[in-house]
C-alpha cells in the first residue's frame, strides 16, 4: 500500500512538472502561424522536347506547351537561345489555325502571362542560316523563370540539318492542338500540330507527335476530302487515307480497299511524314480538307486532329507553295470534262 501511494506522488510530480513547462512554451498566435507559410511556387511547366530535319537556308517550327500549375495568375520570362547561334522566335498561338498569333520572341526575356491552370501553345521558329554544313545539330533551349524566381523549366527542340531529305524543307502548319501533351498515353499517340506541302508532284504531311513515334505498334493516318462522296467523319467526306502502313487507300462506297498505290512514310525524330504521288488522287474542284489520327493496330483512334482546309476558292489567298497543287487540280477538272464531253458525243 505505501508502494502504490509513493508511486502515485511520483506520476502526480512528472505531471506538475510538464504542465509547468508547457506554460512557460510561448504560444504562437494565428498571425505568427500565417508568417511561417511558406509561399506557393507558381510552378511553370514547359513540354515537350522535339526534334526534325530540315535542309539549310529553311525555317523549321515546333509546338511548345507551356502551363501555369499554380493557384493564381504568374508572369513568366521567356528566352530562346541556339547552341549554333540560329535566328529563333518564339509565338503565342492565340487560335490554333496558323494566323493572329503574338510574336513574343524576339526581343528575349518578354513575358508571358497565365492564369491558374492555364495553357498556352508557343510556337518555335528555327532559320537556318545557307552557309551551314549538312549534319549540324543545332539544340535550341526554351526557358521560362517566374517574375518572383521561384520556378523555371525548360525545353529543347534540336534540328537536324540534312538537305538530302525526300520532302521539302518549308511546312506550312495548318494547325496545332490546344490541349497539353499527354492528355493521350502514350504520348508517342499524340498529335501536336499537322503540316503540309507538296513539291508539285508529291503531297506531304508532317505529324508532329509528343514524342518519337512507334509505326511498329501504332497507325499515323491522314484522310483526304478530295471530291465528293466518301466515309462521313463529322462534317466531312473522306476520300483518301494515307497509312503508316505504305498503302493509300480509297473509299468504294462501303469500306476502305487498297488502291493499289503507296503511302510513303518516314519517322524524323518526334515526327512523321506521310506523303503519296498526287497522280493518285482524283481532285474536284472543291477545298480540300486534311484530318489526322493515330490509332492503336486494331484500328481504335486514340487521338485526332479535326479537318483543316488546303485549297481554298481564291487563288490569291493561297501561298505560293501550293500553286503547283492548285494547278493540278484545274488540270484534273479540265479532263475530265473533255472525258464527259467527249462521252456526250
């Protein structure tokens, strides 16, 4: 019984003595609470790295992503810099169809302002100088700091210079997606803007994906709306789809059949160009409207890009690079009637 009191004094004692202690810890009130926060970075997140070939003396343009993952609106300082000392500017794409964008580079260090979660589409313009060896690589870093200096990133896209390539060196983007990369997994699947030209007797077209594309496990796909009639997809009528897969095929009223002639294609470093003989297509005298997708082998569409226009009514809103396919197209048309006439008879 004495144990079991002097053990009882003894736990009264420890507990008197941290009740003091306590006491004597200064209390932080809600304001010295409110200073001890650390403040919420405005993180800034810059993707994707991208590379592709062009020949010298071209300008060469990727898609970059730039998003603001913090909780309120940030300023951001953007610089674009060549290993090889390469002119670059930089864009804002305010529509994703290739005009009303906003130079933002030059000059360097502009800035670039984004809400909470917003997205913004840069457009990268790479000139390559006429003088410059084939074989050069040149990496050019895309940085964004936060005004406060609490965050940066940074991307690279390298261009390969190789005046040996089977198409032309000068695309013109016919449009980008707004979305951030890998909305689509895997990002290999995902389509980040569509390109376009034709040397007069070839069309071609440059999907631009996230990262390298795999043609061993994927289809890259771009349909034609050349005439009329097709498979419907949404507004459009599609004639034509060009393959990954080296065939071209054309639409019989019920199904896709090989038309007998080939898709060419070619994987250039986060891209893939699709192109095919315009001796193949038949072509009407309407626009013609390009759509592109990926899709996993068993023909299920993981991402695409909704139909852009090629041709338009007005020849002299046409830039230059596209004439020899506006010829083509009178061309076929004037044939065709001399058939239909000649038929008549």
């Amino acid at each position: 019984m004495k144990f079991s009191t002097r053990l009882l004094q003894l736990i009264i004692l420890v507990a008197f003595f941290f009740a003091v202690l306590a006491m004597t810890i200064p209390q932080k009130t809600p304001q010295d609470l409110e200073l001890t926060k650390k403040p919420l970075k405005n993180i800034v997140d810059l993707e994707s790295d991208q590379s592709f070939s062009c020949a010298v003396g071209s300008t060469i343009q990727y898609n970059v992503y730039i998003q603001n993952k913090g909780t309120s609106i940030a300023n951001y300082t953007l610089t674009a810099l060549s290993s090889q000392g390469y002119y670059v500017e930089v864009w804002r794409d305010t529509n994703q169809v290739g005009d009303g964008d906003i130079q933002l580079i030059p000059p360097q260090e502009s800035i670039i302002t984004l809400n909470a979660d917003e997205v913004a589409t840069l457009i990268v313009r790479v000139t390559v100088p006429s003088d410059v060896t084939d074989g050069t690589v040149d990496a050019t870093v895309i940085e964004a700091v936060s005004t406060n200096l609490d965050t940066s990133d940074s991307v690279t896209v390298t261009t390969i210079i190789n005046s040996n390539l089977l198409y032309p060196s000068d695309w013109i983007q016919l449009g980008s997606d707004p979305v951030f990369p890998a909305h689509v997994h895997p990002e290999r699947m995902d389509i980040k803007a569509l390109c376009y030209t034709n040397n007069g007797t070839h069309v071609f077209f440059r999907m631009a994906e996230a990262d390298t594309p795999d043609t061993t496990a994927f289809r890259y796909s771009v349909y034609l709306d050349t005439k009329a009639g097709g498979q419907q997809i949404d507004s459009y009528s599609y004639d034509y789809l060009l393959s990954s897969d080296g065939i071209l095929y054309e639409w019989n009223g019920a199904d896709w059949v090989d038309s007998g002639y080939s898709t060419y294609w070619r994987v250039d470093g986060t891209g893939i160009v699709l192109w095919t003989d315009l001796d193949n297509l038949s072509l009407d005298t309407q626009d013609i409207h390009a759509l592109a997708c990926t899709a996993t082998k068993a023909e299920t569409i993981k991402d695409m890009m909704e139909p852009y226009s090629i041709l338009r009514d007005n020849i002299s809103e046409i830039p230059l690079i596209l004439i020899p396919l506006v010829t083509l197209v009178v061309y076929f048309s004037f044939l065709r009637r001399r058939k239909t006439n000649a038929r008549s008879y």
